[in-house]
C-alpha cells in the first residue's frame, strides 16, 4: 500500500551520449512498476517509427516559442538547434494523481527542475563507467566529423562536473544494472519518513508523536 498520495517526479538526466534513453526504457520494460514517462515536446522532425504524442509531441519553432511565452513548461532548453520542453500542465496533473512520473531531459532542463522544484523531485545522474567509454559512443553515434564529436566531447565533459549537483549517480555500466540502481532508488525513496509521516499517522491513528533522541 502507498502511504503517500502525491506521485514522485524523478529526473533522469546526464550527458549526451551516456545512453539515458537506453536506461529510461529498460527501466519501463521492468515488472511491477506504475512509473509514467513524461512525453517532451520538441521542434525536431519525427525520426522513423517515431508517434507524435509517444516518443515527443512535435511542434513547430512557433509554436514552441509562444509556449515559451506563456510559461507553460516547467523547463526547457535548445539541444542542437532544437528546442527540447516538460510540459508543465501535464505533469503537474499526472503528480496530483499520485503518479510516478519520470523525465528523460539533458542537464541544462534538469538543472532547471532542481531550481523550482528541490525538495518536490529525486534528480539521478547517469554517469558513463568511463571517459574513454563516453568518447567512444559519441563518435560510435553517426557520420559526423572529428571536429563535432570533439565539440559534443567538451560539452559532455563540462555536464559531467554538474554531476554533484543531482541526489544520486548511477553508472551505466550495464543497461540492466542501471536500470535496477534507479528502481532501487525510487522504492527507497517512497519509504522515506518525510513523504510518510503524515499517512502513516493517520493510518495508525497516532496524533501525538515520541519526541525524537
Ligand atoms: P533526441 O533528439 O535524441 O530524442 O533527444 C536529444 C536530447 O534531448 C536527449 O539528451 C534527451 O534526453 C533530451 N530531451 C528530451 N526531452 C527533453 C525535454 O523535455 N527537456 C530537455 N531539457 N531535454 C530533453
């Protein structure tokens, strides 16, 4: 039984090329779980096989910008020449069903949450098992020249630094490793005293308290 009512927001977040989509889906594909994937918006195109309102709702820059306007994200940021958004009606309406609700973002966003929402939100790194092991996936990912993955590589490095900035790292040595960590994280999480107290008093029918120590 969940003592407490309001969901949990968990941020995944960590740098480009560490394989947080790869960890975000095999922590879905785990049994017994009711987290919910916040779906971004984003300007990019759909790629192949990709369903607007699944993997992203795709908007256009305009679109996107009035948003902006309108303060209706909870955080966002340009990724590539892309805007990248968290819709915040949605997952402000998906915690107040007591839902779990995960965001896959990049550290600029995340660091965005942690500013509004400190105490409300778990922000979990995921960390590469190495520095040679992220420079070689970014220069595994696609055609681009030396100069790009170098570029891509400083920036990952500079996210990297942000790492103590976040509740927990997690490495990603193995998918399925991470994935558990995260698990793991989000089920400690729930049985913190803070988030049950109140519930868990109200169950109990205890009014008064032992004063601690
Ligand atoms: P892709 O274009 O490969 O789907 O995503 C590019 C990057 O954008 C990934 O690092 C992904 O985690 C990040 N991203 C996806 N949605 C959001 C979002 O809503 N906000 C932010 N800040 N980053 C996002």
């Amino acid at each position: 039984m969940k003592l407490d009512n309001r969901g949990l927001l968990i941020v995944l977040s960590g740098p480009s090329g560490v394989g947080k989509g790869t960890v975000r889906s095999a922590l879905f594909d785990m049994p017994g779980h009711d987290l919910v994937y916040s779906v971004s918006m984003t300007t990019r195109a759909p790629r192949k096989g990709e369903v607007d309102g699944r993997e992203y709702y795709f908007v256009t820059r305009e679109e996107f910008e009035k948003r902006i306007q309108e303060n209706k994200f909870l955080e966002y940021a340009e990724f590539v020449n892309h805007y990248y958004g968290t819709p915040a009606d949605i997952v402000e309406k998906q915690l107040a069903e007591g839902k779990e609700v995960v965001l896959e973002i990049e550290v600029q966003g995340a660091l965005q949450v942690r500013k509004k929402l400190k105490d409300d939100a778990i922000f979990i790194f995921i960390a590469p098992p190495s520095i040679s092991a992220l420079y070689e996936r970014l220069k595994a990912r696609g055609t681009e020249s030396i100069e790009i993955v170098n570029a891509r590589y400083e920036k990952a490095m500079r996210e990297i630094k942000l790492a103590y900035l976040y509740d927990y790292i997690v490495v990603n040595d193995t998918v399925e490793n991470a994935a558990d960590k995260i698990m793991a994280i989000i089920r400690a999480e729930h049985a913190k005293t803070e988030r049950t107290i109140a519930e868990y008093n109200k169950l109990l029918g205890i009014t008064e308290m032992n004063k601690k120590g």
